[in-house]
C-alpha cells in the first residue's frame, strides 16, 4: 500500500464523493489484493444500480481477485481472518454488507454482535485491510422506521470499524480528509537512515491546505545532506529576498514517519498563460532576423515557470550528481570502482562537469546513493529503502529551493545505470530492452557487443522475474529503479512542489521522469530536455514525457555534462529575450541617439571632431578609435553608443 505504517484503513464519503477511487489508489501498488463485493445485485429492472456495479467491476485490475459475502454477511470476517501477510483487503463498501445484515432473509440477526465480529477480525487480521463505506452522519433522519434501522446499524458499524482501524480518512468532494492518522498508533522509531522531509504549510492562492498535526509526532533524526561545492566563487547574483520562483505552494499530508509520497498527489503546475505570451512577444523585438527559431523554447518554459511574460535568466544553478551502482548484468562492461572515480573527481573540482559547474558559476551537490541488487535475480531495492529514497530526494530539493536556486541540472555517474533506465521504461512504456539500451563502448573506444548481450539479457530475466508484479511507481522503484532512479525521482517530485525547474540529461533523470508520472503527473512540466545525447532509452522517455529536445549535440561527456555545455546557451537567449525592447514599428523605443537621427549639416563652416582633418570635404574615412571609452563629442558622426542602454547590451 502507498502510505507508510497503515495496516488497516478506513475510507468514509458521502455519495459519489470518489471514496471508492481514492481506496482504489491506495492499493495499486499491492502486489495482491482480494476485492470483496459486498453490494447485493439488486431488481434485474435496475439498469441504474446494474451500470454503477459494472463501473466498480471495470475499474478493477485484471491482477485482482474477487470474493463476494452477498449470501452470507458473516462471511467478511471469516475472510479477513484468513487473509495472509502478504496481501491486501479492499472490502467495498460497508454500506451493502450493512444493507445485506438487514435483509429479512438473514433475520433473525444480532446485529450488534455481527458488528463487534467484524471489528475484532480487523484489529487481528494479518493482511492489510482498506474499507469503504458511507457516511451518514451528515444526512436527515429518515422518515421511514427501515432507513432509520439501516442509518442506525450503518453508523454504528462506521463507529466500531473506525475504532479497530489504524487511520481514518474522510473523502469529501474528492479531497481527503485526515481524521486519524498513525500519529496516534505506537509504532517504533524511524531508522535513522530515512530522512525526514519539511514541508511549509504555506499555501498557493487557490490550492487548499491538507488537514494534518504533527504536534503530537515525535522528530525523526535527519541524515546529513551532502556538502554544496563551489569550486570557484559563483558569478550569480545574490537572490533578491522574498523571490517567490520557489516558495512553498502547499500543505501535503503528513504521518508520524514524515512526508507521504503517494500515488495521485496535486503538485502546481507551471502558469498556463505566461509561456504562450512570451512566446508571442518574441515576434515582436527588434531583431534583424527571424528570432530564435526553436529556441524560443526555451523562453516559454522559464516564462511558465517564472509566471512572467519576460523571464530572466536563471542565476543560481545547482548541479545534483547522483552516485550509484547497479549490481549484475546491469553493470556488465563497466570498469570496477569507475563511477566512484568520477564522484570523487567532482567532489575535488576536477574532471568535465566539475569544470563546466564552475565555468557556468554553478554549485554542485555529490550525492551517494543506495546501491542496487542485481535486478535478474532480486528486487533492486526494498520498500524501506524505496521510501527513504523518495524523501531524501525531495529533501534534496527543498534545500536547494531554500538556498535561492531557481534551476536544477540532474545528472548521475552510476555503473548499470542504462540498463536500470531500460527496465524502467520497459516496465512503464513497454519498450523491447534491445531498443533502448544503447552500445557499450570501453575505455578504449571499442565497441563491447557481448557487454551489451549481458545488459539485454539481465533487464529480460528482470523483466521475467516481475511479470506478476504490480506496475506501480514504487514497485518499478524497487524492483527495477535502484537508489539513484528513485533519488531522482524524490528530487523532480520536491523540485515541483517548490516551483523549482530541473534540466534532464541523460538515462537516470528520465527514467526518473517516468516513475514520476504516477506520483505526480504534473512533475513532467516543470522538466527541461537540452540534449538527447543520441541515447535511445533518452529518445523514447522524452518522446512519451512530451519532451522535446532542443538541441542535437549528440554530446557524451557523462551525464549532467552535457546540459552544463548547453546552458550558457539558453542563459543567452534568456538574457537576450528580456532586455531586447520591441521594433519601433510596433511602438518600441529607438535605442539609438536621437542626435543620429538628425541630417547631415550643409554648413561649411562645421567641423567633425572626430575627423583627422576637419576643413576636409571628402568622406569620412578614418576609423573611429574603440580603444576610446566615451567619444570625443556630439555630431553627425555619432553612433548614439555614448550612452548605455537599459539592457546592458552594446555592439563592439
């Protein structure tokens, strides 16, 4: 199930306040779930009552299996009894059982203990356990002795179901409502390997805040983050207080182990609006030619992004290196302790993206990840350490929001990593690994084709292994991701939540992107794609992200490279973008000096000062001194550049 120390939840709504949906997807990630009916089929006449059970019938996976207790309503304890650890009960909904205790072919019934039966099955039951069931308190009293008798027992079973449960949610017009959480239920302490996310209960104009306390929940110890390296003393700005690009946008609900990452979150999006208008303004400045072809790309995202018409180029950048190995088959043809070369390198301001961070006056945040089974025989990681991922990824956003940084550049040095990116899109795109694994090429240049063979074949017998799994973000994570897809995925998912834009490059970023979409669909839009490296598996993710590249490089200086050799390009036609004015035909203003526009004077007697000889009446041929910080004078010779422009832009 998606949410950490529940063992047994229920879900109350009111009519078609999407209860049942919402306990749908608290399971998806179940490798196996027992759907127990409890709705009678009702008058074969009722078409109405007829389609809303075969809506719930469709909604359910093939992978799921289904018991009915229409015939006997004493059965649904017998069925949570014998329900084994390793699966999952989702009983919908309470209100049919309830409606079948009551019907006078089980009369005489004691209704009261049925109910105290099915309690005491749910507080000793060894599976999981979801279940829905209507809320009638809210409602009128019935006029009729038999809607009192069903409201009565109904409200009653809420009670005693509420009581045996771990945690309660309320679903009201789609949102869900905490009414109790694990706060209150003894758990023991969080390792302190799992770092606790934080998260400000501030909230966007327009997005309502999760009801949750932490008041009562004892403080999780926090893993140390990474030291943030500045090689050189970074050229940026300093950040004006109060930037808003990654302020916190919203509550999200909170458990005693920390920030629930789960299936279905509502993360912000990007402003709708301010990347098609920049877009439209590109057309109107005073450029000579057609403007910045595809790149103008690049001007609609950061204005989306930035909720402006005239983003700026972004100052402080972050580069995130993920370090982390894939065992087995995966790794096969790489050169044994070369990724953590590479991650040392960087820590010691040396090699190709430690050089670039520091040219483009970036930080750069190492970042060891867990490392990954062998995938063809094993889960990569555990559920522990799927979550724990998560969140330190996230937590490697927040803080990067927190420090001002208003972009994210996400790359990995990992041995496997492209076989881990295979799997993953095999898994959630339904690629064939020979497509999307790229060639192995050794530290000689040559190509290694057995290499390859081994790669393909430990993502097929992977692939094999997980064929009766569940295809949910967090199984893919654990079964085929490892610790660096799974940090990145935490990272793009905290990165939205704070309005913070991350530059991909390169396999693990955009497996990342691809696990994200289950979690939180609108983590895609706040991605950036500079270069597909001529990668395959990079090819199909972004395709199946709408991702368009923006340039064709085909660069391979390692991943997270690649994107710091485009970046001065888009902070060009960022900077370019904001400070050019509009042509003055369309009511811009002249950036010239008026005084140039003035004519030539006829006078004999006029003297330019800046002529050599100024009784000569031929044409001015002397050129002009550049070495000169301000010319000599006024006149018709001028060229207006003795005054800055706005824009800070100055031809020569």
């Amino acid at each position: 199930m998606s949410v950490d120390g529940w063992n047994t939840v229920l879900v109350l709504g009111g009519i078609r306040s999407g209860k049942s949906e919402f306990a749908e997807s608290l399971v998806t990630d179940a490798p196996v779930v027992r759907y127990v009916a409890t709705a009678p089929e009702g008058d074969p006449e009722d078409t109405e009552w007829a389609t809303r059970l075969a809506a719930h019938r469709a909604r359910r996976p093939g992978s799921w299996t289904t018991e009915e207790t229409t015939e006997d309503p004493r059965r649904l304890a017998d069925v949570l009894a014998s329900a084994e650890t390793n699966e999952t009960v989702l009983v919908d909904d309470l209100g049919g059982w309830v409606t079948v205790l009551l019907d006078p072919d089980h009369q005489p019934a004691d209704d009261v203990a049925t109910i105290a039966e099915l309690a005491e099955a749910i507080r000793g039951c060894a599976a999981r356990v979801v279940l829905v069931s209507p809320e009638v308190g809210l409602s009128l009293v019935p006029t009729t002795p038999l809607g009192r008798a069903f409201t009565d027992a109904l409200g009653a079973a809420n009670r005693a179901v509420a009581d045996a449960c771990d945690a309660v949610v309320l679903v009201v017009a789609g949102q869900p409502v905490w009414l109790k959480s694990v706060a209150a239920v003894t758990e023991p302490a969080a390792p302190a390997t799992e770092p606790a996310a934080t998260v400000t209960a501030a909230t966007a104009a327009g997005t309502a805040p999760v009801a949750a306390s932490l008041a009562d929940t004892e403080p999780t110890p926090e893993v140390q983050l990474p030291d943030v390296l500045t090689h050189t003393p970074p050229a940026t700005p300093t950040p004006e207080p109060g930037n808003a690009w990654a302020a916190p946008t919203m509550a999200l609900p909170m458990v005693a182990t920390g920030l629930v990452i789960q299936p279905g979150m509502e993360l912000p999006m990007p402003d709708e609006y301010a990347g098609p208008q920049a877009v439209d303004r590109l057309a109107t400045l005073d450029v000579p030619g057609a403007g910045l072809g595809v790149l103008d790309r690049v001007v609609g995202f950061a204005a989306a992004t930035q909720g402006t018409s005239t983003p700026a180029a972004w100052g402080s950048v972050r580069v995130l290196l993920l370090h982390g190995d894939h065992a087995g088959g995966a790794s096969a043809g790489t050169v044994a302790g070369e990724s953590a070369r590479r991650a040392a390198q960087a820590r010691a301001g040396q090699g190709a993206l430690a050089r670039l961070a520091a040219e483009s006056g970036a930080s750069l945040q190492v970042v060891d990840t867990p490392a990954a089974a062998p995938i063809e025989d094993q889960p990569a990681l555990t559920a522990e350490q799927v979550e724990s991922a998560l969140r330190y990824g996230w937590r490697l956003a927040e803080q990067a929001a927190d420090a001002g940084v208003q972009l994210l550049v996400l790359g990995a040095c990992g041995a496997g990593t492209e076989a881990a990116a295979a799997a993953v899109l095999a898994a959630t795109a339904g690629a064939e690994p020979p497509a999307v694994l790229g060639r192995v090429i050794t530290e000689s240049g040559e190509i290694d084709d057995a290499a390859w063979m081994t790669r393909c074949a430990a993502v097929r017998d992977a692939l094999h292994r997980t064929r009766r799994s569940s295809r949910g973000a967090k199984d893919i994570l654990a079964e085929l991701g490892g610790g660096d897809v799974a940090v990145a995925t935490g990272v793009l998912l905290g990165a939205t939540a704070r309005r913070v834009p991350v530059l991909l490059d390169g396999p693990v970023g955009l497996a990342a992107g691809m696990v994200s979409r289950d979690l939180a669909g609108q983590a895609r839009h706040w991605c950036l794609l500079a270069d597909h490296g001529g990668h395959p598996a990079v090819r199909l993710a972004a395709d199946v992200l709408g991702l368009t590249p923006l340039l064709d490089l085909r660069l391979d200086l390692g991943e997270g490279a690649n994107a710091l050799v485009a970046l001065p390009l888009l902070r060009s036609v960022l900077a370019l973008a904001a400070a050019l004015p509009a042509h003055p035909s369309l009511g811009g203003g002249d950036d010239t000096d008026p005084a140039g526009d003035e004519p030539e004077s006829t006078d004999p007697s006029y003297a330019d000062p800046d002529l050599t000889e100024p009784d000569s009446t031929g044409p001015d041929v002397t050129e002009p001194d550049f070495a000169e910080p301000e010319p000599a004078g006024p006149g018709p010779a001028s060229t207006g550049t003795d005054e800055q422009p706005a824009s800070g832009l100055r031809a020569g």
